[in-house]
C-alpha cells in the first residue's frame, strides 16, 4: 500500500487531501530521503553527544577523533527542522561573528568595571582582548 501511494504521488495521481494526510503524519515520499534523515539525526545526536562532553559545537577539522562532525553547515542545505535543531544546542553559523562578539562583550565588561574602553595591548588581565582591542584601532584607522 505504502508503495503504492509513492507511486501514485510521483505520477501526480493522488489528491491533495490524500498528500495533505500523509505529510501530517510525516510520511517521507522518497525514500533516499529517509536514509539521509537518520544519517543527519545520528550526526546530530553525535554533536550533542560531543558538546556534553566539552561544552560547545565547535569541533575542529583536524579532530581525528570527531572528523565527521568537523564539517560546515550551511542553513540553505538544511531543513527549518535541523536548523531549529542546531540552534537549539547553541550550534554557532559563524565563528568570526561570534568571536568578534565575544570580545565586545569582554570590552563592555571592562568598561563597565573601569569606566572606559583604554584597553592596553599588553593588557595584564586579559591580553587578548587589549589585542583585539588593538587590532579594532588598526582596522578603523585602514
């Protein structure tokens, strides 16, 4: 039955009530599609697996260990479901923005404690972020 309903669905012969009672109930009309699906899942549940076990996402390349999970994601490849699920365990789509954004919030904390964003290069408390700081000054002067 179930055979023949995909058949029927790729020759455009069933309904769009009987396609609407099927999606409901999240039938998977190509079945390539539900190879790919658990293939996804398992990556998935390996990445939380991986971020409970260092408390992030951001598995490196080089992980011998993780190789497979050491990949890009691309929303446009993926589903609003998996990319749902990504944000869920607090995937980061882009690295450089979330590092950028970091140290700003390190400047905010620093101006908040000593009233001002004068951060030394050689900053003794956290001298990446008198780095970053530095390196902000060199951009905006290019």
């Amino acid at each position: 039955w179930v055979s023949l309903q995909r058949q029927k669905y790729k020759k455009n012969a069933l309904s769009s009530d009987r396609i609407q009672q099927m999606n409901s109930v999240g039938f998977i009309w190509d079945l390539c599609d539900v190879e790919e699906t658990m293939s996804w899942e398992k990556r998935f549940d390996e990445l939380c697996a991986f971020k409970a076990q260092n408390g992030h996402c951001n598995v490196s390349q080089h992980d011998a260990q993780n190789k497979s999970l050491g990949i890009s994601y691309k929303k446009t490849t993926l589903s609003s479901n998996q990319i749902e699920q990504l944000n869920s365990i607090g995937f980061i789509w882009d690295h450089l923005d979330h590092a950028w954004n970091e140290k700003f919030n390190q400047l905010c904390a620093f101006k908040a404690q000593s009233g001002h964003c004068n951060v030394s290069k050689n900053y003794e408390r956290n001298k990446s972020l008198g780095k970053w700081v530095n390196a902000q000054r060199v951009s905006y002067k290019k």
